[in-house]
C-alpha cells in the first residue's frame, strides 16, 4: 500500500560507514561527503577516474520504501553528472535496476554543481540498497555527486520455503465474506517453477497460484466444474522473468463475480463462474521466517561489444567450464577458448537457438557438436563443456547432449584465455573469433576448470577483464510484456526490441496497428472496385475486427449484411402466455453492425408479417400482441417507416389498409391470408434481432414472417469534409489521446504552397502535419526524446487542386507517413528512449494555436485512432471555415469509364452512362446481347427526311443540312456463321456502312459514301472472324482517312475512294437487314443471313443502340424483331479486359451469399476468371449438399414437432400458396439458404 506521508530523507542521518563507491579520487572525495547539500570535504564525492563502471552506493541499514531521489554535483566544481542510473537491491548484490515508463534506461542528471534535480519514483522502491551509476557527466568536469533519497520504515513478516515445506493457514468461517475476498503477498525466487499458494473450498473449489517458466499462473476452479458446462478451471498467466530473486507484489481481489489479478504494474480482469466457499496456522517442512540470501553473482552483456575475459588454470591436460545463461538473441558467442602449445580454439556459439561447440585447427576440418534447442527463450539455461585428449562433449540442462571421442584433439593444454560473450578488438593481440557476433544477455555461477570464477574481483579489476558489462546484475527484460502487439499480432523480441507477427490479423504496420480493409462499401467504391464480397473493418485502427460482408455498387455503395432467418417461418399455437420468440444471428457482432450503420447515410431493413386471424394489436386494450426488438433491446410495435410510430404499419401510414378503421392489414382478424410489410429505416433500432408473436392460438390462426438482410448505404464519414478560407481560420477538438500508438488520417485539396493541416501540443510533447512547400508533406513530433521530422517529396505538386491522401502513424517502434501511392517513410524510434505520447492542448485543424501558417483549402475524412471527427458539425459555427467541399470529379472523374461523364454530388460524384454503351456505377458494366436467328435491332435517325431540318434530338447532328464526315464505331461480337452482318448504317441518298464477315470468315468494312461509284472495301483475311471467340473492333474515320484496330494488336489505315461525307443518315441495324435496300451484293448476302450470337457495347459515335433497346432511360427511334435478349454471354468469354471483373447478378439488394474469395481491389486477370469460376463449381457443389442435407433434416424435424407451436418449413411460401390458393407476396421470393 502506498504511504502519501513517506516523503523522510533517509541519507543525511546515516554513518560514514553506510556510503561506499566503486572509488575515490581522494580520502576528501570519500563517498561518506555525499550528502545533498552539505560542504565538508571536498564538497562531495568523485570516483578516481570518471567512466562508466563507476558507482555511490548507500545502505539504509534495512528495508524501506523509497519514494524519490534528489542529485546535486560537486560544491562549488565543475563536477556534476547529466544522467545515471538507479539500482536496489536487498542484499547488496544481485542488483536491479529502476526503469520509468518501463522503458527509459536513465535518469537526467545535473545541469550545474548546486541545483538539486529531484524525481518522484512511481512505483516507489522496497530496498535496502541503492546505487547510482554515472552514465554521462560535464565534459569540462568529472564525475562529482552529492544524492538524498527520501521514503519511510517499510516492514512486512517474511517466511523462507525451501521446495518441500509448506504453511497451513485454515480460516474461521464467520470472518469470510462471501462477496468480497483479497489475497496479497510479495515473493522471490531464484527458481523458475513452484506453487506459491494453494487454497481450497468446502465444496471441491480451489485457488492456485503457480510458477511455471518464470510466469505466474492463476487457476480457478469454481467447484461447479462437475456440471455440464462451460465453466472448467479458469488459467491466467502475467508477470515474466519473475525467477529473478526480486521482489514481486502479487494481488487477487475478488467482488462477486469480477476477479482482478495483478501482478507487479500488469493487471488483468475477468468474470469468474460459481460461487466461492472458503475453507490457524500451521506449517510443515523446513520453514524458517527470515528470507535467506543465495549469493549468484549475474553478470549482464549489455551490447554486442561486451566480453569477460578469464585466464585458464594452467598445467592442465583438460579444458573445461560450467556457466548459466539467459537471453532473447538467437545467436552470439558465448565462449572462445585459446588452446595452448597449439593454434586453434573452442568456439560455442549459440546458433539460431541452438548450442554448437566447434573446434578448430588451422589447416584441419572443423568439427561441430550441435546440442538443445531453443534455448533463446529468456530462461537460465546451465550449460557445462569439457575437451580432452580425443574427447569433445557439451551438457545442456542436464542433458549430456553429445559425448564424441573421436572429434576432441590429439593434445589439450589448459591455460589459454576464456572468452565469455564476446572478443575484444583485434588491436589487443588475441585469437579470439566471433563468427555470429557477440552475445547480449545475462551469465552467472561460471567456473573454469572446476573453480568457481569471483565476478566481485573482476569487478574490482583484480582478475581478469571486461568491457561493456554490467556485474552483479541481470537486466534481462522481457519487452513483450505488455504486448504493444496489437489486434492479436504475435510479439517476439531480442535483446533490445521486439517484433510484431501481423500474418492473418488483417493489420499492418510494425505494431499491427493499421488495417489492411477499408472502412466502409463506399471506400472501396472510389478506389474503382465493382459488387463482391469485401472484408470491412468500421472502425479502422480501433478495437473492432474486421469482418465479411457484400458490396453492391449502383450509383451508391450498398452494404448488405445476412443473419440466419431470412427464410419464412411459420408459427402456430402461441398465446400471451405461450409467447413464440424467433432469434436473428448477424455475420458480425452487434459492436460492428453499430460502427457500420453509424458510417451509413440511410439504413433499412424489409420486414413481412403475414396472417391470417393473428392480430398485431389487441384493439380491446391497445396492448401489443405481436413485437419485434433491435439494436436498444426495447420493444418496438411499428412496422414500417423511418420514424418510430406504434402501431402503425405501412399501409396505415400510406392510408390504403384493407379495413380503413385500423392502422394495419392483420388488425382486420380475417380469416384468409394477408400481410404487413415495411421497410424498417429508423437507424437506432436497426438491426432486427428478435421478433415475438402470441396470436396464434385461436382456431384456424396463424402467422408467419420473413426478415430481409440489413441494407446500408453511403458513408456519412467518407465525405465529411470542411473548407478552409482564410490562414487565421481552424476547428478546434478536444486533446488527442494516442500515447502508445497513434493514427492520423485525412484527404485534402488546395491550390495554396503550404500550411498545417493538424497540430496538438503538450508541455513538451506535440504533433503536427503540414504542406511544408508545394511538393512535400512533413509530420513532426515529439515524445520526450526531441523533436523528429518525417517528410514525403512528391515529384509532382500537392497543390493541384485534386484530393490527396495522407496517413500519418506513430508508435513504439517507428512513425511513418504515406501520402497517395507514394512509397512510405519511416523513422525508427530511438532505443530505450520515452515512448509515450502526453499531449494536453486542444487539437487543432486547419491551422495552429498560434493562428499562423493555417491551411488554405478543403479538408475530408479526418480520422485519429480510426475515430472520424465531425469537421461539418464545427464548420457550422466556426467562423472562415464552410462544412462540405465541392470539387470531386476532378479527382474521381477518372473513375468513369467508357465515355461516361463525371456529375458533382454534395456528397461525391455519380457518373453518367447516358453517352455511353456501358451501364453500371463507373459506366463498366458491358450491354450485350444474344441474337437469335433472323432478329435485329434497328435505330432510326430520322423517319422522314424532310423533318430532319426541325430536329432538336441527338439525332439531328447525323443528318439535315450537315453532312456526316467523321464517326467512331465501337463493339465486340462473337459467332460462328458466315456470312454475317454486324452493322449497317443506311442513308436516304442511297449511301451506307456496312461491317460484315463474309463467306470465307473474312472481316470486311464497306463504305459507299457516293451512290454512283461502287463501295471502298477493307478486308481483313488474317484469319477466320467467326471461331467463336471474342473480338474488338474499333472503327475511326475522319473524311476519307478511316483507321481500323482489332483486338486491340491488328491495326490498318487507308483512304477512301468514293467520297468524304455520308448525307442524311437513315438508320442503324444490328442483325438481320428486314427492308429491302440498294446495297452491293456481299452485304446484301450478308444482310439476309444476319447475325446468330452475341454482340456487345456497341457505340455509333454518341449512339448506343443495344443500351437504347435494353436499358431504355427515355423513348428512343428502336424497333427490336426477333429473339434478342440481355446476355452475359461477352463476359463468359474470358478475353475482354473489361469483361475480366467478377460479376454478379443482382436483381435488388438481396446480396445472397456466394462463397467468393473476398475482394480488397477488382482482380483483372485470367486466373482471377479461372479462380472464380473454379469457386463457383464448387459453391454449387456445397450448395447442393447443404440444401440435400438441409431438406433431410427438415422432413426428419418436421415429423418430430409436429406438435410445437411453430415451424421452419422448407417453401413456406407455396405451403401458404397452396392453403390459400392465392397469389400472394409470399411466393415471389425463392428462399435464401444461409451458410
């Protein structure tokens, strides 16, 4: 518990004899002269040489809680240190090191020799010992410090465990409440593994707390584990390295249900089942109640250039050690030895986890013994290695993993140098080889040739030497605990950093932060993709899972989410008293359906109720009889409409319900079938999740229902933008709270050279993103380690008035920024450097809190942590800023396709198909159709020439007064007769155009553009036209230049004969030519025979015939004869780079659910065809098997619940048909089977 008065300075009254240090410069810079503020001596102390393996250590005489520390340089010097470190320990030994923030190496020292730098420690420290290290001091100076610590007596009862001892402690009943229950203990251990309290219930219920591996377990079983349930044995682990013979504080609280587990700074939360019945003191085994002391002196390796190197004991014919090791890397040295009388050495490596002792002779083979596995898994491992006369073996845990005689040397003389975890520089003379570098972690109990090395004395300087080490210290740590991976990513580490495994989250980043799906069906509408099935994640970078759903693009993005009840259910024999429920399960949890319908500018969902006798409303009373519930769980009674009205259907809110005195059809209680149906569209309710109905009870009553899927559509967020006019103007927002990991994402446009988009400040701590200049977009921050700055340089301007695209993140790992498809830069953050975030100003939009460098232009769809603000909302009443943004086709009129032409919406932009062949949301969607034998399509231009003069339709521009003399012709075919036509235009001056293959599979062009002179003909014999394949043909004349490419590879010019201008044009014919014409006798052959198969987007200049006979948006000139109908026949083919989308065929919104790999961007590629028609195959192969085993299973269900008050029954619908023999609504839908 924490004392708030524990604030007493503990140094100024200790003896001299409490102070010692690693040394002194002199008997008056004696560590006993380094209390704060004090002048004898030399005015404090100072080491002999300043360097970083320096050290003031006090003893505070026993343990006590220290709550801060106070450092002063030397009186009157230059002496004073700029940054150290902080060490306890209870012993005097095994020291530990202090960390802030859980991730910063040092405290910041003195700026001067007299002013004092005080910290507050949080957590505060239980310790006995404290030392200071110096890392860096004033450059002018040396090393100089004075210090106080400051805390309060801190006792507690200790009892010592020796591994087969317990304590019994049985608890008196009346003193336990069975509510509220708190267990609290510290402990420390050297060992890795044991149970460190165990305690049990009268009824079988047990709590244990567990050591395995260095982690802490929590086991709860509830005694009710015997019951058919769920509810098995609760295990938890937290807490990691905990074998480290530190003190750990461990907390168990218990309220009701909630159980908190805390163990040291990491706690976790959950809900425990059943109910806890709790069972003097009493102890068995060798139990003594003092903590003993086990004194291993550990030795830390803190960079790849540390070593410790040891002389051999000399005049021995054997070369062995014995050390234990513990570490994150997966490779480094860990021990060279040098033989003597001979060149050569023994290497042990640790190699990808693994132990290899290899010996070498120059001029020789090496040989390899490779032992354990694993073994970089930050636990102590004990490693023992012996090398005789032709004798090699190593012993890994215990495990005498490989003995070889034949493999050891002819000869072995001890004495040489034993290298432990590294080699120094090669400038000192020595055979040392580090092949995998130097090894980073912890050493301790090392002993050569059977004699136990005293690391002390090396520490001293009496033995051996080192460099780069930390003695009497493990500062291993685990840096995947707390797991900064996020969303599930896998955290793995070295030594100073860890890894985050992003596979199958779907997240990216180095901390699996950003989502690799957009956040709603209208984003991946604007980056060009068609209908399918997308993964969504609604709320971006934040804590919702993305998940499946489908996308149907019409002019709006439709979002379509199923639940398992979309076929129609019927109920029979229910009552207010016997209520029947029926349940709908949604493809997404109800946190995504209430990100996704809050993105939604309009949701809906269509909802039947059927009946006959089986009222909604019982007119007697008014009290409902029949309810659905959404998303807020309150009844709801209206049913139909977008505004919450009860009791009301939609033909009493459109007045046309069969009785006019009630508000719905059912309230009439007629005898024959009739329904209710409604789109329900009040978003705050939707989705439906249960519907309940208790009139059915009466004789001859029933009902039945049917849900449609959730229908959404548009993104209020997408499109929430806001324009900035003048330099000064901004919005303001509430603090930015991303101290971990933080996000900023947004769209803008300008035409100005620079200003801040963004910016939030804190004491110390900011971020800002700004157009620095014209072509570079800069985010700046600052966490505590100074500031940094990450740019993008475009190699065109930002400042084009197009909207661009800029993702900013930062995290513990690196800060990054993307702007459009720009590749990305990131930073890395520094090593142990202040890793979080604290901002407190408000955040700034469009400007700064200086109201200098603001930004000229529109800003869209900010968004922080994957949070979108509401920039229209505070536009509103924020003076030089508008909400909304005009101006998208500039950027999105790209999109449409195929002389399809850009239209600005409020909210986006449509695009229109009017001009063009294609249809579809980017005018894309390919119109094309099968003609039967003998059928054609004709467009009249004009029927009576004479008119033509007063024609204001599209048509006039082909005829009258002006003469046609340039057209573009555009379309694909398919067939395989001859001859054929494909195309005639006629004139009333006896001109024409004709495309047709002839007998021999040839394609020719024919042009008579004078009625006195024979037709121009361009003949394409290459190859044979009608094989049943797809072709392109692309027709351009300009006069009497006419330029021709098919299939996009063959290409031909010529020039015409026979004239330049086509006069008053007649019409145009696909197909069959019906009314006799003075055509040359080919196109006439052809003519007669007209065209069996398949054509498809074809355009005549501004003229779109098929779209005209099939897609009519007004009355046009078109006669259709014959069999010609819409086909899909052009986009089985295959071939066609604009046929290779998947397409789906969606009569309305239904969005039945094939299983088609989902799609993040429109795949155009054969094997994306291949992929998706193997899909189908075998889509409905499992659709037939699951309808199969679903009809067995519903005959089988049937027959067994006859007698239950409701039924699914398969075809409900032709069930009610036939019983009524009417044609009702209920038929016309086919079922849905939802998988």
């Amino acid at each position: 518990m924490y004392n708030y008065d524990c604030d007493d300075p503990l140094v100024s009254a200790l003896s001299q004899a409490s102070f010692s240090s690693s040394s002194e410069l002199s008997s008056s810079h004696g560590p006993g002269f380094a209390r704060l503020n004090r002048r004898d001596g030399a005015g404090g102390w100072s080491p002999l040489v300043s360097n970083q393996y320096q050290w003031l250590q006090i003893d505070l005489g026993e343990r006590m809680e220290i709550t801060a520390v106070a450092t002063q340089g030397g009186y009157g010097s230059s002496d004073w240190v700029t940054s150290y470190l902080l060490m306890f320990s209870d012993s005097g030994g095994n020291w530990k090191q202090y960390r802030q923030e859980d991730s910063l190496w040092g405290f910041s020292g003195n700026a001067n020799a007299d002013s004092v730098v005080y910290y507050r420690l949080q957590p505060s420290i239980k310790a006995r010992f404290l030392r200071f290290i110096p890392l860096e001091w004033n450059p002018k100076g040396r090393i100089g410090m004075r210090i106080e610590v400051f805390g309060c007596a801190y006792r507690s009862e200790v009892v010592d465990l020796e591994g087969k001892s317990c304590l019994l402690y049985r608890f008196d009943q009346k003193s336990l409440s069975p509510i509220k229950d708190t267990i609290s203990l510290k402990f420390k251990t050297m060992r890795s593994d044991g149970i460190l309290l165990h305690r049990e219930g009268q009824n079988g219920d047990h709590i244990t707390l567990e050591l395995r591996r260095g982690k802490l377990f929590l086991l709860i079983n509830s005694g009710e584990a015997k019951l058919p349930s769920t509810r098995g044995p609760v295990s938890l682990s937290l807490g990691s390295l905990l074998d480290d013979q530190h003190w750990h504080s461990v907390l168990v609280q218990r309220l009701g249900k909630r159980v908190n587990f805390t163990v040291d700074e990491h706690r976790h939360r959950f809900h425990a089942q059943g109910e806890f019945s709790y069972l003097h003191l009493d102890h068995e085994g060798n139990v003594s109640f003092s903590c003993s002391q086990p004194q291993s002196v550990p030795v830390t390796f803190l960079s790849p250039r540390s070593y410790l190197a040891l002389p051999g004991f000399s005049g021995e014919d054997e070369v062995s050690a014995t050390f234990q090791f513990q570490t994150w890397n997966k490779a480094g040295l860990l021990l060279f030895v040098e033989l003597q009388l001979v060149s050569g050495g023994l290497l042990l490596l640790l190699n990808d986890g693994k132990l290899k002792l290899n010996l070498y002779h120059p001029g020789k083979l090496p040989s390899d013994i490779t032992a354990g596995v694993g073994l970089n898994d930050g636990q102590w491992h004990s490693v023992s290695l012996s090398a005789k006369r032709n004798y090699l073996s190593v012993v890994v845990d215990g495990q005498v993993a490989s003995a070889s005689p034949s493999l050891g040397p002819e000869q072995i003389y001890s004495g040489g140098i034993y290298y432990f975890g590294g080699c120094p520089d090669n400038s000192f003379g020595s055979q040392c080889k580090s092949p995998l570098g130097g090894f980073q972690g912890c050493m301790r109990l090392i002993s050569i040739s059977h004699k136990v090395v005293d690391l002390i004395s090396v520490q001293r300087g009496s033995f051996g030497n080192f460099s780069d080490l930390q003695i009497d210290s493990c500062g291993i740590r685990d840096r995947c605990l707390p797991n900064y991976c996020e969303h599930g990513g896998e955290c793995s580490q070295s030594w100073d950093t860890f890894h985050c495994n992003c596979a199958n989250t779907g997240y990216r980043g180095a901390t699996c932060h950003n989502s690799i799906y957009e956040q709603s069906c209208e984003a991946y509408k604007h980056k060009g993709n068609t209908s399918g099935f997308y993964y969504i994640d609604a709320d971006g970078s934040g804590p919702l899972e993305p998940f499946l759903l489908y996308c149907n693009m019409t002019e709006t993005a439709w979002t379509i989410i199923q639940h398992n009840g979309s076929d129609v259910t019927r109920v029979r024999n229910t009552n207010p008293e016997n209520p029947y429920a029926g349940f709908f399960e949604y493809v997404a949890s109800m946190e995504q359906l209430q990100a996704t319908i809050n993105h939604a500018e309009h949701c809906e969902q269509e909802l039947t109720y059927y009946c006959k006798k089986s009222r909604l409303v019982n007119m007697e009373d008014g009290t409902p009889l029949s309810w659905w519930v959404g998303r807020t769980n309150e009844t709801q009674t209206y049913w139909g409409g977008s505004l919450p009205d009860p009791q009301k259907c939609t033909c009493g809110l459109e007045g046309n319900c069969i009785d006019p005195q009630y508000y719905c059809n059912c309230d009439a209680d007629r005898s024959e079938w009739t329904n209710d149906t409604g789109f329900l569209s009040y978003k705050e309710h939707l989705p439906v999740t249960k519907i309940v109905i208790t009139d059915t009870g009466r004789p001859h009553s029933e009902a039945a229902y049917k849900l449609g899927p959730l229908l959404c559509r548009g993104d209020r967020l997408f499109w929430n933008s806001a324009s900035f006019n003048t330099e000064a103007s901004y919005l303001h927002f509430p603090t930015f709270h991303g101290e971990l990991s933080a996000d900023v994402s947004f769209f803008f446009k300008t035409t100005a050279s620079s200003g801040v988009f963004l910016e939030n400040l804190g004491i110390t701590d900011f971020i800002r993103i700004e157009l620095r200049s014209p072509a570079v977009v800069t985010f700046s921050f600052d966490v505590g380690n100074g500031p940094f700055e990450i740019s993008v340089q475009s190699p065109t301007h930002f400042s084009d008035n197009q909207w661009h695209h800029v993702r900013v993140e930062r995290n513990m790992k690196e800060a990054s920024v993307q702007v459009d498809q720009l590749s990305p830069r990131t930073q890395p953050a520094p090593a142990d450097g202040h890793v979080l975030l604290q901002l407190n100003s408000q955040l700034f939009v469009g400007g700064t809190a200086t109201r200098q460098r603001g930004f000229l232009g529109c800003i869209r769809s900010l968004q922080l942590n994957g949070m979108a603000l509401n920039l229209e909302e505070r536009a509103k009443v924020t003076p030089g800023v508008e909400p909304g943004c005009r101006g998208h086709c500039s950027s999105y009129g790209r999109l449409c396709h195929n002389r399809g032409k850009c239209r600005e919406k409020p909210s986006g932009f449509s695009c229109d198909c009017t001009s063009s062949a294609y249809a579809g949301p980017f005018c894309s969607d390919e119109i094309s159709a099968y003609f039967g034998s003998g059928s054609s399509v004709i467009y009249n231009f004009q029927e009576n020439y004479s008119l033509s003069k007063n024609s204001s339709s599209h048509a006039a521009s082909f005829h009258g007064d002006m003469r046609l003399s340039r057209e573009t012709i555009k379309f694909s075919f398919r067939t395989t007769r001859t001859p054929s036509l494909l195309l005639y235009v006629s004139s009333f001056y006896k001109e024409y155009l004709s495309v047709i293959i002839a007998r021999n599979g040839s394609l020719q062009i024919r042009y008579k553009l004078n009625r006195y002179q024979e037709p121009d003909v361009v003949n394409f014999d290459f190859k044979n036209m009608a094989d049943g394949q797809l072709h392109h043909i692309k027709i351009n004349r300009e006069e009497a230049v006419v330029s021709v490419e098919i299939d996009e590879n063959m290409r031909r010019q010529v020039h015409l004969v026979s004239g330049t201008e086509l006069s008053a044009v007649r019409s145009l014919v696909l197909g069959r030519i019906l009314e006799h014409s003075d055509v040359d006798q080919e196109t006439a052959l052809a003519g007669a025979q007209g065209f069996l198969g398949c054509l498809s987007a074809v355009q005549v200049s501004h003229v779109a015939p098929l779209k005209a006979a099939l897609h009519p948006s007004r009355p046009a000139p078109i006669t259709i004869s014959g069999h010609v109908t819409e086909s899909t026949c052009v986009a089985q083919a295959g071939t066609d780079a604009t046929s290779r989308e998947r397409t789906h065929s969606f009569a309305d919104h239904s969005g039945a659910r094939d299983d088609r790999e989902p799609l993040t961007n429109t795949i155009k590629s054969d094997s994306a065809v291949i992929g998706g028609l193997i899909a189908v195959v075998i889509f409905i192969l499992l659709c037939i098997t699951a309808i199969a085993v679903r009809i067995s299973q519903q005959k089988r269900s049937y027959k067994r619940n006859e007698a239950k008050r409701s039924e699914n029954v398969d075809s409900a619908e032709a069930v009610l048909k036939s019983e009524l023999n009417i044609q009702n609504a209920v038929g016309e839908n086919q079922k849905e089977y939802f998988f």
